[in-house]
C-alpha cells in the first residue's frame, strides 16, 4: 500500500504531461492552419493592388461606353464592377494594405493606361467596338484572375477571385450576345478558344 502511494502522484504528473501535450500540439496546429488561410505573400498584395485597377478599368470604361451609347450591358455591368472593387478594396483593408484609387479614367499601371486611352478611342467608333472592348476586357480579367489564385494558397483571397471570376464570365457572355446580335464575331484574345467556348456556352452562373 505505501508503495502505490509513492506511484500514485507520479501517475498523475504522468498523464497530465500527455494530456497538455495533446492540447499544446492541438492548438499549435489550428495556429499554423490559420497562418497557413491568412497569410498573404507579396505577390498576393501585388495581385490585390492590380486587380483593385484592373476592375476601376472595367468600370470606368463601362461608364464612358454607356455615357457614349447608353447601352443596357454598360449600364448593369458599370455597376457591377464596382462590386467588384468594393470586395477587393475590402481584402485590401483586412490585410492593411496601403492603397489608392484615383480619379476615373487615370491608372497607375501603364498597361492599363494605355487600354482605357484605346478603348475609348475604339469604343468610340460604333456601338459593336463597344460590345467588342467589353467582351475583351471580361476575356482578360478571366485570364489575370485565374493566374492569380493559381499562384497564392490564401483561401480568402481564392474566394473573392472566384467569385469575380464568375461575375466576370457572365459579363462576358452578355457583351458576346451584344457582339453576335450587332451581326459580328468575338474572337478570344487571352483566353483560349476552348475555354472561351466552355463559358461562351454554359448557362449564366448565381454568383454570391
């Protein structure tokens, strides 16, 4: 009996250093799971800070093209894409990302400067180079936003972009009827014609 009083505490000590081991290694995994969810690259914030630009792009020429030719698509879509910012500029904020948006019609990215300068110049011409600017710059926006959730393991980011990227599909069949019903043919300028084809004619899609 005096010898299981002497075993006894080291029993105890024994399975308290099992049981907070088990905890410890619980909770250092849930830590590096939701390090591993929130962690954001630099390349992550470069894509966040492009695709901020990339949708103002879509939305200031949609609004130029529909002040222009007061088309439905423009007018929808215009608004749309400001959604669009709205949920990137949220990610920007979330991770503390310093940012700006300037004046409609101005960029800091040079390229797409010089799309939103051309775009006016060529949607311009007819209410068809309009339908035609719209469809390329959804074909674009797919592309640049698949590379980047290819390219990041943040899983809040892979859902904001998913979720454009459907927007953007959907925008992108409207502008091809708009195309199509002005008795002209889109032809895919970053996609590749079978995945301009796939979404060209899937239904359009709920997107959240």
């Amino acid at each position: 009996m005096k010898d299981l009083k002497n075993i006894f505490p080291v029993i105890i000590v024994f399975f308290s250093l099992v049981f907070f081991t088990a905890c410890n290694k619980e909770d250092t995994n849930e830590t590096l799971n939701q390090n591993n969810t929130e962690f954001l690259s630099e390349e992550d914030k470069k894509a966040l800070l492009f695709m901020l630009e990339e949708e103002k792009l879509a939305r200031d020429t949609y609004t130029y093209l529909n002040n222009l030719w007061s088309i439905n698509q423009f007018k929808n879509i215009k608004n749309s894409e400001q959604t669009h910012m709205d949920a990137v500029e949220k990610l920007l904020i979330k991770y503390n990302i310093d940012y700006t948006i300037l004046p409609v019609g101005q960029f800091d990215n040079k390229e797409l400067q010089d799309f939103y300068n051309q775009f006016k110049i060529d949607g311009s011409v007819s209410k068809e180079n309009a339908f035609q600017i719209g469809a390329t710059i959804e074909d674009l926006d797919i592309v640049d936003l698949q590379e980047f959730i290819a390219a990041t393991s943040n899983t809040t980011l892979i859902d904001v972009f998913e979720n454009l990227v459907c927007g953007s599909r959907n925008h992108l069949r409207s502008f091809v009827k708009g195309v199509t019903n002005s008795g002209s043919v889109y032809t895919p300028q970053f996609l590749t014609q079978e995945e301009y084809n796939s979404i060209i004619t899937s239904s359009q899609e709920q997107c959240n």
